[in-house]
C-alpha cells in the first residue's frame, strides 16, 4: 500500500520523533536498518514523506516581500526550501532519500522534489500553491493514500473540530491549515486529504492503517 504523508514545517521540532516511529513501524529501505513494521503476512507499505517548506520557504517569502522576486523565482526558491527539509528530516534519522516517484522504495523514505517538479513542472507558480498541494499532486502520480501531518488535529469551525468535510464547503469562515489551491486540486482529482496531528506519531500510524483517529477528512468530489 502506498501512502503520501507531508510533514508540514510546523512539525519541525517533533518531525525527527516522528520520522522515527514511522520506521519502527514500518520500516526504512536502507539495507542496515532494522527491518521495523515487517510482520510476515501483512500488506508491505511504501511511506513517503514529502517535506513541507518550514522556515526554509519562510525565508524565500521574506525575500520576496523585501526584493520583490518574480513569481517563477519565488515558486523553484520555496521548493529548494523544502529540500532543505528533507535534508534535515534526512539528518535526523536513518531514512533513504528519493528524486524519482517512478517506483517507491518498500518501508519509509523521503522525497526531495526539486529534480521531479522540475522535470515535470505540474503545478501553477504562486505562492497558492504551497507544499500541500504539491504532496496532493505526487500522492495523485502514485496512485496513494494522502496524509498531511501538522501542528494541529485538523480543521475547526467555531472552535469545534470538524471530522470530515468537501471540498465546496470550504467557503465559509473555517480555521484552515491547507494552502488556497490544495481543495480545488482534490475536486478536480476526486481525492482525500486526512489531516493529522504529528505531534501524536500514533494518530499519523492510525491514519496510515485507515483507522479511526482523531484528524479531519477534506474530502473532493468523492
């Protein structure tokens, strides 16, 4: 089974504690790391992380409010910025780095986008278009499950947590945590986004084995 978890930047302090209980349980890919999660007669899982922009894209954003950067400039910027997540997320455990989605490794791995979205350049340059939809789009290439793991338990109307909701409901006056163009991109592709707390790395498994958790299912034309 594949699935698609983007770790926003927000998680950035608990994002290495993270990382390292997803391989616990289900293990990582590299050849010398303990093979967690690999239980005999059940479904192997390809997990791929896609790192949100943090403080890395953050400085991008800074720049361009100070230098005025084109929008072209500002959209491949942010996205190194997410490389330097991954490289961070990278340094903090054990985990295999992928460029290519063309076949997902077995177990936990960690996407650096750059070259692919480059190569592919699918998505508008704006700042709309954040990490969020850009995890929808490789969640969408490979055919997985969509997980965005945040800061907090997913969207709130009235300061009430709203468990599941579609995409032309997103109008009103909601505490959002997703970018402005991730719902039209789940409507156009009939797709699920679960939205997550990462700082419970239990919640993120839970969500990974399609059980009841605590999250918000934003959900377009399904």
């Amino acid at each position: 089974m594949k699935v698609v978890i983007k770790i926003g930047g927000s998680l950035i302090r608990e994002a290495p504690e993270l990382v390292d209980r997803l391989v616990k349980e289900f293990g990582s890919g590299i050849k010398d790391a303990p093979p967690g999660g690999v239980v005999p007669g059940k479904m192997p899982f390809s997990i791929l992380i896609v790192p949100g922009g943090g403080v890395f894209a953050d400085a991008v954003r800074e720049a361009d409010e100070i230098f005025g950067l084109g929008e072209d400039a500002s959209h491949w910027m942010a996205i190194l910025g997410m490389e330097q997540y991954a490289c961070y997320l990278q340094d903090k455990s054990r985990v295999k780095g992928m460029d290519s989605i063309k076949e997902l490794s077995q177990g936990v791995s960690i996407l650096f986008p750059y070259r692919l979205l480059k190569a592919e350049d699918p998505l508008p340059h704006s700042w709309e278009v954040t990490s969020d939809t850009i995890a929808a789009w490789v969640a969408r290439q490979t055919g997985a499950v969509f997980i965005k793991a945040t800061d907090v338990d997913g969207m709130f109307w009235k300061g009430k947590l709203i468990r599941e909701i579609f995409t032309p409901d997103l109008a009103g006056d909601f505490e959002s945590c997703i970018d402005s163009a991730l719902p039209g991109f789940l409507q156009k592709n009939k797709m699920e986004c679960i939205i997550v707390n990462g700082k419970f790395p239990e919640r993120v498994i839970q969500a990974v084995y399609g059980k009841p958790v605590t999250c918000t299912a934003v959900k377009g034309n399904i």
